[in-house]
C-alpha cells in the first residue's frame, strides 16, 4: 500500500498537468484582422460541406444496412447463438434472491455488494502505519501491506462469514451475516461486525480508525443523516430490486462518528480519494478526520470510527420494503448485539456440522490444527467468489501478444461472471484453467452454486465456441493488470479444465438415461451440451497438430531472443520447457491427455441425453490408443513421456553489450544464444506434463509402462520431495533456471497443488484397480498424500496462509501470491481423500 506522503506527490503531478493543459488561448493571440475572419468564415463553409458529405454516407450506409439486414459483427465477439444457461430457472427466482447480496468484491479486505450490473457497494478501510512509519489506508488486499496473516475462518459461500486480519498488532475481526425477515426487500437484510484488538503487550497507540463506505454504482443518490443524532440512521437511499434501504450503526455512539459525501463515477480508486481527502484534514485542521461535509447528489458515502481498542461496531442494512418504521427497527435489534450473538453462534454450528458430514476430518482421524486448517481451506475458496461486470478487451487478429491493451482491441459484449478467484491480493478475477479445480471443492460444498459458476464461463462463450482464458471485467478488475495482459487472443486456448469440474459431477448422477434424471440436471444438461459441444469443437480445429491424434498450444513467440526457453502461456504452465523452437510441428502431450477428458466427457452427456456419441466414441478410442499415444510421445529408452517438437539442448541466456543509438549510452540485456541447430525430436524435459498420461489414467492397470511411471514418480533425482511432487526434474537443463533477465523460475521446480493432487487422484485410482502394481500404487499414494498435508497444514498454521506454490528444496516453505486459496485449498480434498 502506497503511503499517504507518496499519494499526496502524485495528486500533485496530476493537478499540475491538469493546471498546464488548461491555458487560456485567448491571452496567447491578439485579435484577428478582417482578412483572417475571411478566410476562416471561408474554411467554416469548407468544414459544414464536409460534415454534410460524411451525413450522407452515414443515411446511406444505415439504409444500406436496413436493406440488407444487420450489420454482421466479427466473429470473435460474437456471442454463441443460444439460450444462455445462467437463465434457467433454477439460478432465477429463490434461488437468486438467497445469492442477491455477498462478500463478492473479491479484491477487498472486506467488501459488500449485489450480484447485478449496478449495485450499491460496502466496503472497510482503516488507517495502519506501513513499514515506513508512514500512515497508511488499508483497503485492497495488496501483498506490499506485510499482513500477517488475514483470510476467512468460516464461510458458508451464501450467508454467513468470519475472518480475522492481523495489521501489525492491530487485529481485526469482521463477521458477515445476511437475513430475510417477511418485511425486508428482496435480497434480504446484512450486516457487518468489525471487532478491533491490540495484541501487542505494551501499545503506544490505544485508539485505532476504522471507516465503511457504501457507493451506489447507479449513480443515485444517497440521503445521509447527521442530524438524526438519537437514532441509528446513517445513510439511506434506494436500489432497483431492494427498494428503500438504510444503513444504521449499532454499537457505537452516532455522535463520534465523522462522515464525508461525493458524487463520483469512479470506485476503483476509493482509497485515494480517501487518503487525499484525511491529508487535506490533517493540513487544515492538525487531525486526521473527515469533515462532515457532503456534496450535491452524493453517491459516495464514508464514515469514520475512532475507538478506544477494544471497541466493537457494527453496520446492519435493512431494506424496508415498504414496511413501517416499528418493523424496521426490530429487524435492526435482531442483527445486532446479543441477538447477532446468537445467530453468529447457530451459524457457525451450522457451518461446522456441515463441515464434518461433507468431508469427515475429525472421522479420519485429524486433530484440531489439520480441521482448522481445513475449514480456512474452504472458507477462503468461497468467501473469495466474486461477481464482476464489463467487457474484455480481445486483441484484433493482427494484434501480437505482448502488445499493451492501448493497441488495437475489440470490445467483447458487456458480460456478467460469478466466479471464485485464485488470490484475492494477486488475482482477484476469474481465470478459466483455475476454475475448474474451484470447482472440484465448490461442488461438494455447494452443487447449485458450482453449476452455477460453471454456467456463467461456458456463457462467455462466443460463436466459434472461444472462451477468454482471463476475465478482466471492469475498471476494478483492470487496475490490477500490466497492461501488455489485458488484451485476450482468440487463437489462443486455456486447458479446459471446466472438463475436470463436470466430469466430478456426472460421477454422481445415474447412468440410466435422462429421462431418470433430475429436473434439474436434465435441465442443465440439455442448456449446456450444446456450448460444450462448440468449445470441444473449437479446440478440435484450432489447436491440432499435423499428425491425427496430435495437438499443440498456440500463442508461443518463435520470434523473441528475449527468453530462455518460448512461454507458454495458454498451456497454463507458462514457463514449464517445451521445444527450443516454437513451431506447427510440436506436439504438446497434456493438450493432448486434456482433450481425452474433454472427449469422454462429452461422450458420457450425449449418452445421457439421448443423443449421437458416435463421432465422441470414435475419437475416445482414437485418442485412448495406446500404440498411437507411444508412437507419439513416448521414448522407449527412459520409458517417459515428453513434448515433441524443433529442439536443441544447447541454448542459453548470455549477456549482450550494445550502445543506444538515440542516447549513446552503453548498455546491456540478457539475450538467447542457441549453439547448435535444433532438430525434430522428444523434447527431454521429464516433469509435471510427462505423468499426463498417468494422470489421466490413459494406462492399462497391467502394462508395463505403469511400472515405469510408479518408478519415475518416485525418483529423488528426478520429481520425488519431501513436500510433493516438484514440478521439473532436477536432471532437467532448465531446471528453476530463470527465463529472463526478470522472470524466476515459475513451473521448473516449485511444487504445485493443483498437479499433485491429479497425481493423487490416479494413484488412488490404480491403488484399487486389479493389477501387479496395486500394492506399489497405494504404498506412493500413502506417502505422497502424508507429505503434502504435512507440509502445507504446517506452512499454514507457521505463516497464516495458504500459498501459490512450495519450495521444492530444503524446507517446502510456500513461496509466490497469498493467501492463495484457489486450487491450493484443493488440500482439503486430499484430506478428505475426494478425487
């Protein structure tokens, strides 16, 4: 979080630009002459025929297009042509209206808002001292804050949620519970309990600062109240569906509480507005206090707490609905004090109840630190679900990756997404390939929920059956993007991992036909085949390789001498080596394991709904042919699978010394030499996309070859730690070597969850399956299964996170974005053993 001292400097760069480029013309020129009116009536006339020409054009070409029916938009943003699946029924009516308000600004310490378009939002800040001793606004989850530790304890995902925040010794403790009483609005009633401590032994500074602010995104008006001094009124105002609302304060006398009104149409820099507005204060006045000022047609409101720590406070909003004023305050009563003790106690029973019964720590045995350590898995996996609104911006064909967002775009059709995110300080925004491992948790919580998600990304969807891989919605979103990833490519895929979510949820429906299938299901069902069907034929036609049965990821730069081996990016594993060379002729062996789910998938729903699988069947045999598969990618020599594609080993990062013809400056940049001509082969990197084939459990139970997979997985040399499974072979020549000059080493070392756990899911699978390795597969899933629980329950209760990766060497210490609660809570699944 950038100081208050730091943003005063660029608020002051700013005004002085803006001072510079409003000059008055008047006072730079004298008065024209005649001869210069004359000739600039003259050019008037020139102006108005020219703007009376291009009049015409337009009438013509509208007419034109009348004519001939609807002008044709590009096919890139199109929408499918279809009914979507976030309009059936069953995501309409109850259960929308349970799901109208949440904890969905998923990028927030803690804020509030509607799952519509235009919401009314909430959100807390509070004043912490950075390690500058600056004073500072939290607000964002900004890894440059150093908090100790924050996330949610327990979240139920609908209407309940706890976390505790430690700022240094401040600790805060937030609770959010949402209501329907039969007077409320639609959507019901919420309300915030912010609880401040100070844990340290000797505090130099006893008060502390909170403020909570709602904005209406709609731009209506809000009707502050600061003259209702005996009441609980702070501010009032209305929403489209909720009707009449009002937000009181309970818990703290109204009298010490400071406010400030704005009219804005921007939210995404709040924390700004708010640290510029308190330095302003504290200039004026020596304290930093907001002003109690409000201005015209407020749509911004703030209010600020100070407190004698310990000091509890607590915001409840009510939508009146129409009822009177007695109603309204008893439901006001209910949400707070010991009536919101209560309900926090029966909540969190609830939640622990349900806990137990959907994942059964405490019966396999877990104690108290593994079950706490589970439930924040969890809580933190829904209590980061979002909702976001906007359009992405999607690269014009001609655009290359890497070009920044102010480059040539199309805009994609205004789009609503409900999504968890992977991190709320690092990624706080859907991402497509992470989703679908969301899902696998989600789903056993939550089905409706989760089929809800999955229905939301699969509406995303455009006529050619593309899916942008990165969901960057709105300004919110945007400001948390370099701009050279903003852009999205429609040549480019993203694993579809939504495969692995709805393949785990047809393992629980019958295998009879649809007919036996509930309402529900048939429903989505039947909504979604169709766009499964267009995506599984996108990648089928945009992402094949030259030999049948081959495919390769699109989008790697076979131009740049700038890295060390070509990204790529839309495989998802980014930096994970593949060919030296980047060509049409590669072979990608997870694309390809990736494709065989997406295929038996698709096999299995039209068998469900009735309709022709033969084109899937076909395919499913094809891409399940062992023969192929080795002929493929498999060397016999090793017994590994690999990449194929133009490679040579003998590559590396040098530096190059040049001088800056526009400067003269001597400088210098790490740069690729390559030191013999690349070949076509299997390209022997051995790591996470090798075990694809075991992943997918494309092996025979019998063969031979799963015998060498059970002895490669468990090679210290090459995949094996103490903490899981590392993601590149230290025998590896790219093993955790950088890219570049600037990037570490990403998937070439570091253990990764999402990956271990496929693995586990396999060996769990062929621990059970009748063969001569059953025994070996169950004695490498036992140990595996220890030791990533072990490492990743103690990261967690050592450092207060969950984390993007671990380190596959000396101590397994989590390293990269946190909390990182997306697809590393996939630990809870590991415990409970759910593959």
């Amino acid at each position: 979080m950038n100081t208050m001292a730091s943003l005063q400097e660029r608020r002051s760069a700013r005004v002085a630009t803006s001072s510079s480029q409003q000059t008055n013309p008047r006072k730079a020129h004298s008065k024209p002459s005649k001869e210069k009116r004359r000739e600039r009536s003259s050019s008037r006339n020139w102006v108005l025929l020219f703007l009376v020409f291009i009049s015409l054009i337009v009438v013509l070409f509208y007419s034109m297009r009348s004519r001939n029916g609807p002008l044709q938009l590009p096919t890139h943003i199109t929408p499918f042509p279809g009914p979507k699946i976030s309009d059936l029924s069953q995501f309409r009516g109850k259960h929308h209206e349970e799901l109208y308000w949440g904890t969905y600004r998923s990028n927030l310490y803690l804020g509030i808002r509607a799952r519509v378009p235009k919401s009314l939002l909430a959100g807390l800040m509070w004043i912490s001292v950075d390690s500058s001793g600056m004073l500072a606004v939290r607000h964002t989850c900004e890894a440059s804050d150093n908090m100790k530790r924050y996330g949610w304890l327990r979240h139920d995902g609908r209407s309940f949620g706890y976390q505790e925040l430690l700022d240094g010794s401040m600790l805060l403790k937030t609770t959010f519970v949402k209501k329907k009483f039969s007077s409320s609005g639609y959507g019901g009633d919420w309300v915030v309990r912010i609880r401040v401590e100070d844990i340290s032994e000797e505090s130099s500074e006893n008060i502390k600062t909170l403020l909570f602010y709602v904005a209406d995104e709609a731009g209506r008006s809000l009707k502050l109240h600061p003259n209702d001094r005996q009441g609980t009124r702070l501010v009032s105002g209305t929403m489209k569906d909720a009707g009449q609302w009002t937000l009181h304060v309970k818990g703290m006398a109204k009298e010490g509480i400071h406010y400030v009104g704005y009219s804005t149409e921007h939210f995404h820099n709040i924390t700004t507005l708010v640290s510029h507005v308190l330095q302003s204060q504290a200039r004026r006045t020596g304290r930093l206090q907001l002003p109690d000022s409000m201005q015209s047609f407020s749509n911004l409101a703030i209010f600020q707490v100070d407190g004698k720590v310990p000091f509890e406070v607590e915001f409840v909003y009510v939508s009146d609905g129409g009822s009177d004023t007695s109603a309204t305050e008893a439901r006001v009563e209910q949400l707070s004090g010991l009536s919101l003790n209560n309900e926090l106690g029966e909540r969190e029973t609830s939640f622990e109840k349900q806990f137990e019964q959907t994942f059964c720590l405490k019966e396999k045995g877990f104690d108290d630190r593994y079950v706490e350590a589970g439930m924040a898995a969890l809580s933190n996996m829904l209590g980061g679900i979002g909702y976001f609104y906007g359009r992405s911006r999607i690269a014009v064909p001609s655009v290359s990756e890497g070009e920044s967002s102010s480059q040539r775009f199309w805009h994609y059709w205004p789009s609503a997404l409900y999504t968890a995110v992977p991190s709320r300080s690092m990624f706080p925004r859907g991402f497509l390939w992470d989703e679908g491992f969301h899902q696998l948790l989600i789903r056993r919580w939550d089905k409706k929920v989760s089929m809800e998600i999955i229905g939301n990304w699969l509406d995303l969807m455009n006529v050619d059956g593309w899916i942008p891989r990165e969901q960057i919605l709105g300004t919110e979103s945007r400001s948390k993007v370099p701009e050279e990833f903003v852009l999205q490519h429609t040549s480019n895929a993203n694993p579809p991992t939504l495969f692995l979510a709805i393949q785990d949820y047809l393992s629980t429906l019958s295998e009879e036909s649809a007919s036996k299938l509930g309402e529900e299901d048939r429903a989505f069902l039947e909504r979604s085949f169709p766009r499964l069907q267009a995506w599984f034929n996108w990648f089928n036609t945009s992402q094949v390789g030259k030999l049948p049965g081959s495919y390769f990821w699109h989008g790697r730069n076979a131009d740049t001498d700038r890295e060390l081996n070509a990204k790529t990016l839309s495989s998802g594993l980014d930096d994970y080596p593949r060919s030296s060379h980047p060509s049409t002729d590669e072979r990608h062996l997870d694309l390809r394991c990736w494709m065989v789910l997406a295929t038996k998938s698709m096999l299995r729903i039209s068998s469900l709904l009735g309709k022709d699988s033969g084109e899937y069947r076909r395919m499913a045999e094809q891409l399940a042919n062992m023969d192929l598969l080795n002929k493929l990618h498999y060397d016999t020599v090793s017994g590994r699978y690999y990449d194929f594609g133009n490679h040579t080993e003998k590559v590396k990062l040098a530096w190059k010394v040049w001088q800056d013809p526009k400067t003269g400056y001597v400088r210098q940049e790490l740069v690729r030499s390559v030191q013999r001509h690349p070949y076509l082969r299997l390209v022997p990197h051995f790591g996470y996309v090798s075990l694809f084939p075991f992943i997918m459990k494309l092996i025979p139970a019998d063969s031979p070859v799963l015998r060498n997979q059970l002895d490669l997985i468990v090679d210290e040399k090459l995949l094996w730690t103490a903490y899981g499974l590392r993601s590149l072979a230290t025998t590896s020549s790219m093993y955790m070597a950088r890219n570049t000059e600037h990037d570490p080493p990403y998937w070439r070392g570091p253990v990764w969850i999402n990956i271990n756990y496929l693995v586990l899911g396999a060996l769990h699978r062929y621990s059970q399956e009748p063969g001569p390795y059953k025994d070996a597969a169950s004695r490498i899933y036992t140990q595996l299964r220890d030791n990533l629980i072990r490492n990743v329950v103690e990261s967690y209760n050592e450092s207060g996170y969950l984390w993007e990766q671990y380190d596959n060497a000396a101590n397994g210490r989590g390293k990269g974005a946190h909390p990182f609660t997306g697809w590393t809570s996939l630990i809870l699944l590991v415990m409970a053993e759910q593959y």
